[in-house]
C-alpha cells in the first residue's frame, strides 16, 4: 500500500512576549529586539499538521481530516486562540514560549489523538510571520 501525507491547516492568534527574567530589559533588548517589549506581542499564526499512513481500502482516507480538524481545535485552537501564550495555556506553562517550543508543545498535544485515528502524525508547521516558520518532525 502507498503511504500517503495529508496536511490541515488551521489558524489562531496569539501574543507573547521573548524576554527572560533573569536578565536585564537591556539585554532582552539587545537579544530578543522588540519581542521583548513588556507590554507583550502578538502574531496571526498559520498552523499546519500533516498526518502519514495507508489511504483505507473502505473510504479512501488517510484519517478523516474533518476528525483532524476537531482535535486540532479542540487540544491546540481553542487553548491559543486570542490568548497569552505565557499565561493562559496551559499545556505552556513553565515552557519558554518560542515558536520552536510551541511547535513541540502543540505535537505533545496532537500525537496520541492523531495516532487513535489511524494516521501517524509526522509534521507540525508553525508559521509565525509571512517570514518565519518552524517545523517539527517529533525527534
């Protein structure tokens, strides 16, 4: 059988701040730049999980990606959505809120319920900015 990859997209915004307390405004500064403003920042993120495995012999399907779609809201959207990243989510809590840490975070999320569907989960992409994106391939 032919592995097959399938890939969702979902979007969300969220604000952040690059900063760490243990150093000085000016070294955040002169590290982190304006990311590191006290009064936090935010981004219009583009998400998108993509999903490996044999298309079934009954439906033609990797997984159902409107199943998909419902565990990315439910474990990743609705926890970021219009949020602080440092203060309201919970699966981010103690975590450096990178976008490198919270691709990693956002596949801890998504692994056991993607995997439950049949698929294997095999890529998160972040995108941050039109510029910027992260992927993770869960090593």
């Amino acid at each position: 059988m032919p592995i097959v990859h399938i890939t969702r997209r979902e979007r969300f915004s969220a604000a952040h701040k690059l900063s760490r307390p243990d150093w000085t405004p000016e070294k955040n500064y002169a590290t982190f730049g304006k990311c590191s403003n006290p009064n936090w920042h935010g981004h219009n993120y583009d998400l998108w999980v993509t999903v490996k495995g044999e298309p079934s012999p009954e439906t033609g399907f990797v997984i159902d990606l409107s199943h998909l779609g419902r565990i990315m809201k439910e474990r990743v959207i609705d926890q970021l959505d219009h949020k602080n990243i440092d203060l309201d989510v919970p699966f981010m809590k103690g975590i450096y809120s990178s976008t490198e840490n919270l691709a990693v975070a956002i596949w801890q999320q998504l692994e056991g319920p993607v995997n439950e569907l049949g698929g294997r989960l095999f890529c998160v992409k972040l995108q941050e900015t039109e510029n910027n994106h992260v992927e993770y391939y869960g090593e």
